[in-house]
C-alpha cells in the first residue's frame, strides 16, 4: 500500500505556506548514481527538514507516475520531531491514517464560532459556484471579481483531491493576493482557515464566520478517475448542489469544458459534469453554457441540453473574461493544458462565475 524510502535531505527548494519541497538522495549510495527525489514535506505535519536530515519517504505516487501527485511525500524526519501542537482541537482529519491530525472544527464544541453555526439554519440565498477540478477555482474567482471586484468570495474545499489545502498554491496566492477572503476545508481535508465536518457546515462557516457573499466548492488538486461511468471524484459536484438547495443557496453548476482533452469522454462538456449534475444533483441549478463561438459552441449547448430537465440553462456571454483570466497572479492550468490551450476550459468556468456576480446584483 505504502512504498517506504529513507532517504537524506541534499537541498532545500523554494518553499510556500505550509509547504517545504526539498531534493533527497535514497538510501543505497552515495556515487554519482545516487538516485534523488523531489520531496514534499508538510510543516505543520512533520517540522522543518534540513540539510543532512534523514527522512523517511512515501514514494507510492511520485513511482506511479501519476501528474499531480509527482512528489514523495515526507512521512517524518525521524531524529527530530517536531514539538507537540497547542491550542484547542480534537476534530481529527485524514482519520485512522499514520498521519493523521487534529484541528479544531468551526464546528466543534470548543469553537468561538459554535453557537453561529449550530443557530444557522441557511445560507441566505449565496450564490455557490460547483466545479469538478480545483484548476476551475481561479477562473472562476476571475468571473466573479469582473463584475464585482470588492466581493467576497470563499473557497470550499471538499476532499476528492489533494487533502491538505497547503497542496494548493493557486489558494495561496489569490488569498495573499486578497482575491479570496478565505478557504474553508471540510470532510477529511485540512489546513484551510476554517476546518469543517461536513460541505453543509462549510458552506454555513463560509457565509456566516468569513461572510462570503459568493462561494466556490471544489475538490483540493488532482482528482480521481477510473474511466467508468461512477468512479470519479467530481460525482461529489452533485451533491455539493443538493447542499446548497438544503441550505436554501443558489447553486451555479460550472461545466467541466475541453476543446483539447484527447479522450473522447471529455471533449465539449465531460461526461463528469452530465452524470454529476444529471444524475446525481436531486435539486435544481443554474448550469453556466458559455457561449462560444462556431461548431465547438454549437456542441456545448447540445449536450447541455441533456441537463434541462431538472436544472435551468443559462448562457453566459464571455466577452472580456480572458483579459480578467490573463491577469490572475496564479497562471491557469489544467491537465497540464494552460490558456493558451484549452481556452474552453477556463473560459467556462469563469462564465460561472460572472454569473454568480449576476445573481449577486440582481
């Protein structure tokens, strides 16, 4: 299950919040040979590796090639701990794993922000933005801010991806950045500036403790697929949307768009939207078509079409969006496809998050 290295730290590499990338050369020589990684590891998990430090590795996604995942993970720097946590908490997450954690829950007992949230009962009507991969994030905070460039908007992690929020630079930058006032972590994910048990209470902590006026729900990066019907992380985008009907929100489903993807399934909208937002959401949304020019366009409102009997079909003109996506400070990316790309991608999840801004000003 695990592929366990021991390894020695060679070089520290440019690090962000949370997160500390270093080289380690695996146990097994010290020649010119000696095979290296690149290795992430979590601060707030295992401390602060240094040069010369032993480590041990989790290897598993970096020797399986998989994209997102192309780091080994450090499991412990094994000579030094690091001190043990204070403060309030007993909210575990990644729960029953070696590495699990415990973080104090905007919903637990102990927190200043129980009584709000066991006293809230909705959402009052905020728009929230659903979207597959968490490379939509951006781009639809870019929707959003151009049309309205003073609103809130929060970030609702689930966990189908990337479990730690510290894995997500894009998150870092756009809060730094002060184009997103907040990320809310919830079910086993972690890390975010509020930890929550559930989507329900996430989206309630995101509107009533960081006052969002629009929220984004997204998996954390990388996501899982299997190529069948059912197995994919995003099915969770369906019921993000019931969430949002049970919490009296306003639900903008974002549809996951490709004009470059080389499989079949998820060229025009992908099949993860229309079993998503088709087969599992119970409740109505607004579903964003971006309206895009020629055939490709053509072929997005068709197979939209497949979602109309239970949600409403909105059109989203996206004049002007990709100066708005050309400014981020974070540069778009998805599947390894930037803007320049796979404009459809990214111009489709902004549309959903102009739309959101519209629902905002109506």
């Amino acid at each position: 299950m695990i592929r366990w290295r021991r390894g020695e730290v060679r070089q520290l590499l440019p690090s962000w919040p949370g997160v500390l990338p270093c080289v380690v050369a695996l146990d097994g020589g010290d020649g010119p040979e000696t095979a290296t990684r690149r290795a992430l590891a979590y601060t707030d998990l295992v401390g602060h590796p240094r040069v010369g430090d032993t480590v041990l590795l989790n290897t598993s996604a970096l020797d399986l090639g998989l994209g997102t995942g192309g780091y080994a993970l450090v499991i412990a720097v094994p000579d030094r701990l690091p001190t043990d946590p204070r403060g309030p908490g007993h909210l575990v997450k990644a729960r029953y794993t070696p590495l699990q954690a415990t973080v104090l829950g905007a919903d637990e007992q102990g927190s200043p922000h129980h009584a709000t949230l066991r006293e809230a009962t909705g959402v009052d009507g905020m728009p929230v933005v659903v979207a597959d991969l968490h490379s939509a994030l951006p781009a639809v905070v870019a929707g959003v801010r151009a049309a309205l460039p003073q609103a809130r908007v929060v970030h609702v992690m689930l966990d189908g991806g990337a479990l730690p929020a510290a894995f997500s630079q894009a998150v870092g930058v756009l809060r730094e950045e002060g184009l997103l006032a907040g990320c809310v972590t919830t079910g086993q994910s972690f890390g975010g500036d509020l930890e929550t048990v559930t989507v329900h209470s996430g989206l309630l902590a995101a509107r009533h403790v960081l006052a969002a006026d629009v929220a984004v729900v997204c998996q954390g990066p990388g996501n899982l697929g299997t190529g069948t019907p059912w197995g994919f992380s995003g099915v969770a985008c369906g019921e993000a949307v019931n969430a949002v009907a049970a919490l009296d929100g306003r639900a903008v489903a974002s549809l996951r768009v490709s004009e470059a993807d080389p499989r079949d399934r998820h060229r025009g909208v992908s099949h993860h939207s229309l079993t998503a937002y088709g087969r599992v959401a119970l409740a109505g949304a607004d579903v964003v078509v971006p309206r895009l020019p020629g055939a490709f366009g053509e072929r997005l409102r068709v197979q939209a079409a497949a979602l109309a009997g239970r949600h409403t079909l909105v059109e989203v003109d996206v004049t002007g969006l990709e100066e708005h996506l050309r400014a981020l400070p974070v540069k778009v990316s998805t599947m390894g496809r930037g803007l320049e790309q796979d404009r459809a991608a990214f111009l489709s999840a902004a549309a959903a998050g102009r739309h959101a801004a519209a629902l905002l000003e109506g």
